[in-house]
C-alpha cells in the first residue's frame, strides 16, 4: 500500500514537473495541457494489456507507468513544437497541423515501434530471473505506447489547432471591435 501510494504520489508529481517545464518552454499554458492529455490514453492502453495478458498490477507496473509519463510526452513535444516552427514561418493553423504531422509521422512510429519491439522480450517473460519485475514494467509502456502515439498523432494535432484556430478568431474580433470603435469616434471641428 505504501509503495501504490507512493509511486501515485511520484506520478504526480512527475506531471507536475513536466507541466512546468513545459510552461517555462512553451510560454503558454494551453499547450503543455494538450500535451498533458496524452498520459490518461497512455494509461488507459497500459490497463487494457495488462488486463488483457492478465499481468498484475503491482510495483513493477506502477514503475512502467512512471516511465510511460516521460516517454508520451516527449512524442507529443516533437509534434508540437515543429508545428510551432511553421507557424512562426508564416503558416495558417490547419497547414502548420497537416506539414508538422506529415515530417513528424515517421520518426514517431519509428520511436515508438522500436521501443515496443526492444520490451517485447522482456513483455513476453523470456528475461529469465527478473521477469516478474520486469514482465508488468514492459507490458505497461508497451499498451501505453500503443494508445499514446496513436492519440498523439490524431488528438494532439487535432486538439492543437482547435485551440489555436479559436484564438485566431478571437483576436480578429477584438481587432474588428477596435475599428469599430476607432471609427465610431467623431473626428474634432
């Protein structure tokens, strides 16, 4: 019990810390958040292998989720933050989305598939001794990888231009009403 508690509160703040170093990088609060939405998909692909191949959800599986965290988000910073580059080039929000997705497709499933195909052993119990340790560890990052790169690639784009595209317009609606304004105001006889 002792040890739960204590890997759930290390998650946490392990989040916590991420959320602001990404803040500090980003200097937004929006987007860490999106990136931030990954982790519960990753744990919810964690839980459904581990639920599936019937592996306990012990210490050893509460490691694995600690490491997932990093592991998810650092997908979805490579994502974003070449969406940023494009728009600080000049791109619209749907073209920066589609270009960094487009570049970043590749290098994503190629971390990721390779990770899953370098656990595999350990997933599959052929690590020898140390198995029950590292068996639930493996089997964790692995369903949590799963889940997590295909929502970084769907959700986080998706998330991403939805807030930005909303922003755009809301900024071209403080600039209309400023031009109201300016033109409502008599000019001096």
């Amino acid at each position: 019990d002792d040890a739960f508690k204590n890997l759930g509160l290390a998650m946490l703040a392990a989040i916590a810390i991420v959320f602001m170093l990404l803040v500090a990088t980003f200097r937004s609060l929006a987007q860490p958040l999106i990136l931030l939405v990954s982790i519960p998909f990753a744990a919810t692909g964690a839980i459904g292998l581990l639920v599936a191949t019937g592996t306990p959800l012990g210490v050893p599986a509460m490691i694995g989720m600690l490491m997932l965290i990093g592991i998810v988000v650092t997908n979805a910073i490579v994502l974003i933050d070449l969406i940023n580059q494009y728009r600080a080039q000049g791109h619209g929000v749907v073209e920066a989305v589609i270009e960094g997705g487009r570049h970043r497709l590749r290098p994503i499933l190629m971390t990721a598939l390779a990770t899953i195909f370098a656990l595999l052993p350990m997933a599959l119990g052929v690590t020898g001794e140390g198995g029950f340790i590292a068996q639930p560890l493996a089997v964790v990052v692995i369903g949590g990888l799963i889940t997590s790169t295909l929502l970084t690639l769907l959700l986080v784009p998706t998330l991403y231009a939805m807030l930005e595209l909303r922003k755009e317009r809301r900024a071209k609606k403080r600039a209309s009403k400023r031009e109201e304004k300016a033109e409502k105001v008599p000019e001096p006889a």
